[in-house]
C-alpha cells in the first residue's frame, strides 16, 4: 500500500515538473502596453477598427500594425490614451455619426405591396427590390438594429429607423448591413441633414413621398454653400454646414431636418448640442 502511495505521488511530482517547464519553455511574452491599450478600449468588440475585438486590436497596436486612431467607439478620448500609452503625438480624425437619410415611414411613404417574410431588410430587398415604392428608402424591418452593438438605433412605430446621436459611436456596422445604402456617416458636428436618399425626379417622388426631395433647389438658393443638388437630390456640403440650417423652414417637403432640434416623428430620441471634434483632444 505504501509503495503504491509513494509511486503515485512520484508521478505526480514528475508530471507537475514537466508541466512547469513546458509552461516556462512555452510561455508567450505580452507586451505590457498591450494589457494596457486594452484597459483604455471600450471592450464592446465591435470590430469597427478592422480587426476581430479589442484583443486583436491592442496587439497590432502595439507591433506597430495598426494605428491608435481606429476606435471609433471610443472616440477622442481613447486615442488620447493610446497615444500616451504608445508615446507618439494624438492625432484624431473628426468623429462622425451615423444618419438615416430617410423619414419615409409607413404613413408618409407608398408601399408596392405589403411585405410577410422575415423581419428582415436584407431578405425584404431581394423581393421585387423591397416592399416600398422608393427605390431608396428606409424598410425598417430593423438589420441595422441587431448590427449595432450600442443600442443606438430605434425602428419607430411607423416603420422606421432613427440613428440616436448620443448613443451613436461611429462604428458603421449598420452602414455594412443596410441593403439600401440609406445610412451614411456624417461629420459629427454637422446637425442638419437632407434626409432622402431617392434620385428620381420630383414628380415622381411626389407620387410615393410626401416628405421626399423634390430638387426644387430652394435649399441651394437659400444657402449656397451649403448645398448641392446632384442626381435630382440635395445635400448638405458639410464642409459649409454651418449655414445649412437656414434653408430648414424654407424646404416645402420638409425633408431637411435639423437633429438639434427634433428627431423624425415618432422618435424617443432627445435632440441635444453637437459633440466635440478631434481638435478637443
């Protein structure tokens, strides 16, 4: 019996003494401002910097790969830490935001037929190019919804969905998944935007959008600079939006909507002031 005991805790003592040297042989050195980058990162992996979560991230990060100004989620700030962590000059690109440029809901905007299938606005689009007569058009069956990691996107009650600025980081995850390219990203500072994505005529837009760009070119006339028409659709010249907002009340569709301001109809969002640039840093 004793023999036994013996021989069994002298394996076990061997195994535990290869196990050990393996682990020392084997052992992968981490750079200590990798743990650190991680510590700054706002651990949402959302994979908006191009690689798979913040893990990934930090360590091209710090072999040199990747630069410090890729996490959109985290914002100024975090390029900041980044930066100090790496020991080179921050150096931000301004934030943006992402903008439904649609308020064609399912009262303002006509439907070709009425859409049973799954919830969906990937799978909507591949029948007869979605239920809705604008071919550019909001579906709001909510695939931007389930793509954003922050919770920042509401389908309202009428159908549609509304990006909330606060909450919005600038990931474009629910730019990759709209299959009709209505969300667009934005300077972040710009609040007031054309929102209509059609580029048909105004007389046909009339015919399926009560609240569609009709390109009457008040807007441009209005603020010059501020606007271009192209396609048969406005759009605010953001490098000139500070004198966008003055064509918002002249707009006879009222399709220019000023996010300081108010939100599409039927939205919880709560208007506030435009964040901080890169230039805060």
């Amino acid at each position: 019996m004793l023999e036994a005991v013996i021989s069994l805790g002298g394996i076990g003592f061997l195994a535990a003494v290869a196990l050990g040297a393996a682990a020392k042989k084997f052992a992968v050195e981490v750079d200590p401002r990798e743990a650190a980058i991680l510590e700054v990162l706002s651990g949402a992996n959302c994979g908006a910097c191009g690689y798979p979560g913040c893990g990934a991230y930090a360590k091209a990060v710090v072999s040199g790969e990747a630069a410090p100004t890729l996490c959109p989620a985290g914002g100024a700030a975090t390029v900041r830490d980044i930066s100090r962590i790496m020991g080179v000059e921050a150096v931000a690109a301004d934030p943006e935001t992402a903008v439904v440029l649609c308020q064609g809901d399912n009262e303002s905007a006509r439907v070709k037929y009425h859409y049973l299938g799954l919830e969906d606005c990937q799978a909507a689009q591949k029948i007869a190019e979605g239920p809705k007569t604008c071919p550019g058009g909001c579906l709001g069956l909510g695939s931007c919804v389930r793509a954003c990691p922050f919770e920042a996107i509401e389908i309202t009650a009428r159908g549609l969905a509304v990006i909330d600025r606060e909450r919005c980081t600038g990931c474009r995850k629910c730019v990759s998944v709209c299959p009709r390219s209505v969300i667009r990203m934005t300077p972040r500072l710009a609040t007031v935007h054309v929102l209509c994505n059609s580029q048909d005529k105004g007389v046909l837009v009339r015919k399926y959008c009560q609240i569609g760009c009709i390109s009457c070119q008040i807007c441009k006339k209005t603020a010059p600079e501020a606007y271009v028409i192209e396609n048969n659709l406005a759009r605010v010249e953001y490098a000139h939006h500070e004198d966008a907002a003055l064509a918002v009340t002249k707009c006879p569709t009222k399709c220019i909507l000023d996010f300081s301001q108010a939100y599409p109809p039927g939205s919880q969002c709560v208007p506030s002031s435009p964040q901080p640039t890169a230039g805060d840093l």
